[in-house]
C-alpha cells in the first residue's frame, strides 16, 4: 500500500527550481537533466538501494552546497535515508551542514541516497535538491522513484543468483558473504563508506563461493555494500566494523 505524502505540481517545479544555474548532476558519467527522473527497481527483499550522484559546480565561485530531500510518496513501512558528507537518519529532511565545491570543481564523494522496502512492495518517489545557501533559488533537483516487488532475483535476472547477508555482524578482522551466482558475466562487490566513497572492490566469478572482506583496515563504523552484475544491482546491505 502506497502512502501518499507530498505531491509536488509541475507548476510549483517549475517556479521553484526555473532559476537553476550553476549545479549540475550526475549520475555514472551521464550529466542529468534539471528535474530528471531515475527509476530504480529491485525486489522488495533486498535491504537497501543505494545510488550515488556526482555535484557539479559550474559557477564562476566556490558554492556552499545544501541538500534537502522531499518525500513525495512512499511505500508504508518503507525507510529512506541520504549522506551528504555525512549519513543522516531518516527523519533528516535537510542536511544541517554545507558541503564547499570549488568553481568548476565536481563533488563525486559525498552524496548517496539510500532505500529500504523492508519487504514491503510498491513504488515510492523522493526529490533531492542541492542549492546554493546563499542563494537557495539557485539548484538543481532530481527525482528518484524506487520501485520493488516480491519477485525474487532469480526471476529478476533469468538467473539463480543467491547472496547472503554478512557475518559476522559486526565484524572485526573479516566479513564473510556466501554466494551462488549463476550469471553469463562476472560481478562486482563494492564496500563504502558512510560517506559514499569505495573503500574497497571484489571480482566475483559465477558459481558457489565465499566473498571474504577483510575489514581489519578499516575503520569501526558502518559500511555499506553492493553486489551488481553489468548495470543490474543483485544485492545491497550494510554491515558494521568493530575492533
């Protein structure tokens, strides 16, 4: 069942964001449009989809960059969170802190946003907008629609691809995942921090195995973590480092 929370008109988009000018963004390599809509969608038993979006200033000025997150609908029982710098819990609607970038400089580190269905199946949609703090009129927004459903990922993917979750949790020396993929091509495991950026990467081969992430050298905190086949993400989660 679908919530509806807040629902945003073209024309109030349009008058709020029509004197966008010096942010852009985007998203692996691609430059979005003002307003954009991406589409994610995955099965409502994964625990969390991740999407990481690069800010860039085109201003001739170093920019002080906020981040302000509206729901417009969500799935009941669904759980949404975003880092800008730092990860905010879900009831964060504005990041309290400006994150500078430099004239012409791209920030590809600070900001992912993050969903959860936990479990529960249906389309939900929230805007991120970054501005200017001391000019809020001049930004950019992007609109995320998460769509899940109950159909589980080897009928997602054509393929049996199983993955369990980490152990164990927290860990301290390692962190362990078991998998069964059976995929054409290989898979990628990607460990970040909680501010977005790659901490470490896996090449995971088709077939029965144990991912083992040595988590000694990292710091204590969370992490997160995607297991993703060419352009289709097979897992997502978090886990937590403790020494």
């Amino acid at each position: 069942m679908t919530k509806r929370i807040l629902i945003l008109t073209s024309f109030v988009i349009v008058v709020l964001f029509a004197n966008a000018q010096s942010l852009s963004l985007s998203h692996d390599g691609t430059t979005l449009e003002p307003n954009e809509v991406i589409t994610l969608t995955g099965p409502a038993t994964n625990d969390e989809m991740v999407i990481e979006l690069d800010v860039t200033n085109n201003g001739s000025s170093t920019m002080a960059v906020l981040v302000k997150k509206v729901e417009n609908y969500l799935v009941e029982g669904s759980e949404n969170t975003f880092c800008w710098g730092l990860c905010f819990p879900p009831f964060v609607y504005q990041s309290p802190n400006s994150i500078e970038i430099g004239a012409g400089a791209t920030n590809d580190l600070d900001f992912s946003g993050h969903y959860n269905p936990k479990t529960n199946e249906g389309e939900s949609s929230i805007s991120y907008v970054f501005f200017d703090e001391a000019n809020p009129d001049d930004s950019v927004m992007v609109v995320l629609i998460f769509t899940t459903n109950m159909t589980d990922v080897s009928d997602q993917f054509g393929e049996t691809n199983l993955i369990s979750d980490a152990y164990p949790n927290p860990a301290n020396n390692f962190a362990h995942f078991d998998y069964n993929l059976q995929i054409k091509e290989g898979a990628s495991m990607k460990i970040y921090s909680l501010i977005g950026s790659i901490v470490d990467e896996y090449i995971v081969a088709s077939g029965y195995g144990t991912i083992k992430i040595e988590t000694a050298k990292l710091e204590e905190g969370f992490y997160f973590y995607t297991l993703t086949t060419g352009s289709k993400e097979i897992k997502s989660g978090k886990f937590v480092v403790k020494h």
